[in-house]
C-alpha cells in the first residue's frame, strides 16, 4: 500500500465509511516531515495492505487541527471504523503502529 495525499473532504468521507483501519500522518508539508518518521510511515504501510494510509497537509486544510487538536506535527492518528483509536507524535512511530496493527504480513502468507 502506497501512503497518498489527502484533503479534510476527502477524509471525513473515508472515516464516515467505516471499515478497516485508516492511518493519517498529519503534518506541515512546507516545513516537511523529519525524513526518519515519514521513511518509517512509509515502510508501515507498504508491510500493511489491510489499512490505507494518508497523509494531510495541515496548511491546505487548517480546519483539521482544531477538528483532531493537533498541538504538534507529524503527528499520526489511526481510525477504525472512523473512531480514533491510536495517537502518536513521537520519533519511532513504527512500533507504535506496529502494536495497533499487528505484525506485517508477507505477500503469500494469511492473515
């Protein structure tokens, strides 16, 4: 799974559809995310087919920050069934994802 931009639109209908997980990196694209943390978010979702993976650029769509109090960035929320249920801001964020998610699944091994 690849991460892919998204809007404040966009997303409220992904979380209003329910299903599996959602992860959304939010951060200021002018400054960019430290390399590290966004190289670890990528990672995560490439050994993570099952969830989708967003990214937000707070300075296109600033409503967000209220709406999810983002007090800094990056910071990752994840959603399942469109409720928050995981919050992270922190340097290795890969872990953290990795205890809500599960273990990465292989191409060719179930679930």
């Amino acid at each position: 799974m690849k991460v892919r931009r998204i809007g404040d639109w966009s997303l409220e209908d992904r979380l209003a559809a329910g299903g599996p997980p959602v992860v959304v990196m939010f951060l200021n694209a002018e400054g960019k995310a430290e390399p590290l943390r966004r190289m670890d978010f990528h990672r995560v979702a490439e050994n993570h087919s099952e969830a989708s993976f967003y990214e937000v650029d707070l300075l296109e769509n600033p409503s967000l920050r209220m709406k999810y109090s983002i007090t800094q960035q990056p910071l990752v929320l994840m959603f399942v069934d469109g409720t928050e249920v995981a919050r992270y801001a922190g340097t290795f964020l890969g872990p953290t994802l990795l205890r809500v998610l599960g273990p990465c699944h292989q191409e060719g091994e179930g679930p």
